[in-house]
C-alpha cells in the first residue's frame, strides 16, 4: 500500500517507513520563534546547554506587538536581541518587517518537501507550499535550541476536495469558513489534511495560504496543497535549494475524504464567539460594526489590498467605523504602495499601520471597547482575542470587510 504526504516526510526524517500512530524522533528543516523567543530562551538556558544546536536553522520574527507598546514588551524584544546576538542567529527579522508566516515564505526559509516547526499555532500555513508545517509549544522549541531534535506523533492523512465554478466573488476565505463550519473546529484533530481539486489548483499561492493557514482552526496537525508549477514559479528566486516535492502516492489511505462543491456557494461569515459558527453573510447582513480590520496572517496580501482597494476606491469608509489596515509584510506593504492601493485605501479614510499582528492579538493598535462589533479578515474570534472580552468578533473575506467597512453593517455582495 501506498504512503500519505505526512507519512513520507516524517519516514524520511526518520530514517524507516512510518505509519499513522507512531511516534518519530525528527530534525526539522527550520524552526521559526517570535516574540515568544524570550521565554524559551529561558527555558533554553535552564537545561544548562550553552549553545544552539543549529542556529542556522531558526528564524525569529518580531510581529506580535512591534513595535514596543510599552515597556513589558520592549524589555522582551531587548533580551530576545540580545540572544539572537549571543548565538549568532543569522534569520533575524526585527519589529516591522512583518507578520512571522508571511516573512518565513517571502524569505525563501519555506520549500516543499520540507519539515517545518513554529512556535506559533498558525505555522501551518506553509503547508500552502507542500511543506510538512506546524505549530509547537515553546518547552518544545527550548529543546529543538538544545538537541535540534522533537518528538512528533505521525497522523492519521484526510483529504478534502474542492470542486466546481466558484461564483463571483467566492475567496478561498469564504471556502475555508464553510469547511470550518460543516466539519467543526475538532474536525480533523491532529490529522494531517490535503486540500486538491481543480478549485485548489486553479488558487494563487496566497489563496492556497489562506487554506493552510486556517487548517489548525479545524484542529488539524498541518494543512498542506501539493506543489505544482504554480508553486515552482511562486519560489523561483526565494529559495536557493533544488525543490524537492513530496507528494502521496495515488492508493495511499485516506483516513476521510470530504468533498466540497462551491458552484452556489456564497460568501461565508464566522459569528461570534467560535470560528465553526459560520453562515451564509446573508444571514448576518445588518448587523452595526464598530471596526474593521483588515490583517493578520491570513488575509493581508497583494491580492487582497487589490480587491480591498477597488471596493474602497472613490468610496469613503462609513463614519460610524474605524478601518484599521495592517499589510503583512513590508515587502506587501511596498507592492501594495506602488500600485496605488494603499493611497487608494487611505483616501478612503481606512487607517494604515505597520505590519504586524498587533490588533489580532489584541496586544496594541486597535483594541475594541466592551459591547463593540468588529468585522475582522483575521482567523480567530474565540472570545477576548482583539483584547476586550466583551467584544464581538465577526471573520469574514477582504471583500466582504471593505463593503462592509463602507455600509458601516455586515453587508453582502450586490448591496
């Protein structure tokens, strides 16, 4: 019988053939730290080993809550840069370059077939190119700074198929809520979960990201799109190493395989307080927001600034909002600047801040007040998550946030 995408990456680590169930022993390709470094530096120091395993092999990214919103956090970034300076950390990215995820890709630490450890939930999404990826606790990242090892169990493998002509306006946002809301948030806990199907392949790289990245809001283990020659075209330039993809092999077992036709689907809404408490937007269309954020990890790309931009373009956000607008990167952020969006956004009165993850963390920049609604392009609305517990929180697309932003309520599209 044939072997699963997750069983033919951690085997190879391994050393031997693996099977769902076991637990591997495993060298990851790159391991990627934020601002939580400075807290497994401590437990790093604390198992008494004096230098990195391999220090060429982490990447640290500042992007909760950069810059510094007060002194707490910048006595954090100080102690994490004067590690990076003692061990000689060559993958350093400081306060402003971006959000963690979308700089692990932009900088070329991401290829298929590679194994990859974040300690951050969401570093699933560089399984968007057809890298093993996912996220770990920080005693664990302690111990990979000390022995360049981990222990991970190999999943179980299910695969969802994404079919049919998506309507105008669809987003792979749009579809992952709806996958979010049928299979539930425990859906395919600590599996390893294949998007394919010609909507997949037909997706860029950062529609592809928004699917991976979100794959942990079902539980899964990673999430991950097999590489193609999108992929090949995406890392022309970013990545020095030949591409090795892995793929499944055609009668490898499929622990499930769901399948999804998005030929009448409609744009999607995640409800207050669960991400797997989606419906169709119409179903929520009228309800008065307070804010509207454009950001985070999962949708904050050039494509998106597009679609943002030519809603918002001549249009003027509703005096009742507050749109505040975080790119995903600097290097997003410039794209974004040369092809006139970010004016266009401005014009609008949206409110541009730096890259970061700042408002979706709910650390600084943008914090709602008890009994506002804000419509976020983010990935969690778990209650307290833009720090304020009695704050409602509505995930939605780039598309549906920027009508929305303009209407001053949730709004479809045809409104």
């Amino acid at each position: 019988m044939g072997q699963t995408f997750a069983c033919k990456i951690l085997g190879r680590k391994a050393g031997r053939r693996v099977v769902p169930g076991e637990i591997v022993e495993v060298e990851p390709d790159a391991a990627m730290s934020h601002d939580n470094t400075a807290a497994i530096a401590k437990t790093f120091a604390e198992l008494g080993v004096k230098r990195l395993a391999q220090a060429d092999r982490h990447v640290i990214v500042l992007d909760h809550c950069a810059p510094a919103a007060n002194e707490k956090f910048a006595r954090n970034h100080q102690e994490i840069r004067r590690f990076v300076r003692d061990h000689s950390i060559p993958h350093f990215y400081d306060v402003g370059r971006g959000v963690c995820h979308q700089v692990m890709v932009e900088q070329g630490h991401v290829a298929p077939g590679a194994l990859i450890v974040g300690s951050d939930s969401h570093s699933t999404t560089y399984g968007a190119l057809g890298a093993f990826s996912t996220g770990i606790g920080r005693s664990e990242m302690a111990v990979i700074m000390a022995t360049g090892r981990i222990w991970l169990r190999v999943p179980e493998s299910v695969k969802i198929n994404i079919s049919g002509s998506p309507p105008r306006g669809l987003s792979a946002k749009d579809i992952m809520l709806k996958i979010i809301g049928d299979l539930g948030a425990d859906g395919a806990l600590y599996q390893s979960v294949c998007f394919s199907g010609p909507v997949v392949a037909g997706f860029s790289i950062s529609s592809r990201m928004v699917l991976a990245n979100m794959a942990v809001e079902m539980g899964a283990k990673n999430g991950y799109v097999e590489p193609d020659a999108r992929t090949r075209a995406f890392l022309d330039n970013r990545i020095r190493s030949p591409l090795e993809p892995v793929l499944s092999d055609p009668d490898a077992p499929w622990a499930a395989v769901h399948e999804f036709d998005v030929s009448d689907l409609e744009p999607q809404i995640a409800c207050p307080h669960a991400v797997d408490n989606v419906v169709p937007v119409s179903k929520a269309a009228g309800v008065e927001i307070d804010q509207v954020f454009f950001g985070s990890c999962t949708n904050a790309r050039l494509e998106d600034f597009e679609i943002v931009a030519s809603v918002l373009r001549g249009s003027r956000v509703h005096p009742n909002v507050r749109m505040i607008v975080a790119p995903a990167s600097s290097e997003v952020y410039a794209q974004a600047l040369r092809k006139g969006y970010i004016q266009d956004i401005s014009d609008a009165g949206a409110l541009i801040i730096n890259s970061g993850c700042g408002p979706c963390m709910g650390n600084h920049q943008g914090v709602p007040a008890p009994g506002e609604v804000v419509l976020s392009t983010s990935n969690r609305n778990f209650r307290g998550r833009f720090g304020c517990a009695e704050a409602e929180i509505y995930l939605a697309s780039p598309l549906i946030a920027a009508i929305s932003a303009v209407h001053g309520r949730i709004t479809g599209l045809g409104k």
